[in-house]
C-alpha cells in the first residue's frame, strides 16, 4: 500500500480526495492545511507521494515543494493547481515537482497521476 500526504488549505478539497482514494491502493498517513504544516509532517511520515495545492496560506506549494525536495530530494509531490495557474505550475516543475492535475478533477485522473508517480 503506498503511503499519501494531501496538503490542501481547503478541508473540503482534502476531504474530495481522501474519499477518491478509498477504495485504491492508498493509505493516507497525513494530512496538512499550508506548506509549513506540510514540511513538518514530511519529517515525521515520509509519504511515498504528496498532493501539493499551490496556493495556500503561510507558505505555498511551491515553497514547501522546495523545502521538501531539500530534505528528500526524491520525494514524489505532485502539484494541485487552479485553472490559471500555468506560469505556478511551470515554476513547480523546474523546482522539482513529479507531476501536476488541474482543478477540478475526476477520480480516474487523480488515480491515474498518483499511479504513473508512485510506482
């Protein structure tokens, strides 16, 4: 079973994915509402893969992506963006991140980008 960590500074976003997850191969370890958040439950889980929202408070996706690939420069975090947000998710991937989805998605997309990261 592969260990996630979904980072969302909505609850409901985090909610809508922990349940698109129930019935796959996933165990949610964690879950963190900003990127400081995500940092520190990093250290402590050490997921098999994150979904990283971009925009939150406190520090952003793409700040915690870069603090976390400091720390394990092979953690797999695949970016959770809003339509618009082209130029972010750009920046996400130069700073290391595996993958991105567009808001909102389907199940079977997420399922399927988690797969093609994770494996």
């Amino acid at each position: 079973m592969r260990r996630l960590m979904i980072v969302d500074d909505a609850l409901f976003m985090r909610v809508s994915i922990r349940k698109m997850l129930e019935s796959y191969d996933y165990e949610i370890v964690a879950e963190a509402c900003d990127g400081a958040e995500a940092v520190e439950k990093y250290k402590k889980y050490r997921p098999d893969v994150i979904t990283m929202d971009i925009t939150m408070p406190n520090m952003t996706g793409i700040e915690a992506l870069k603090e976390i690939k400091e720390i394990d420069k092979d953690a797999k975090v695949i970016m959770v963006s809003a339509l618009g947000q082209e130029v972010m998710v750009k920046e996400a991937i130069i700073s290391g991140a595996s993958s991105f989805i567009v808001k909102p998605f389907e199940r079977d997309k997420l399922v399927k980008v988690l797969d093609g990261v994770a494996k």
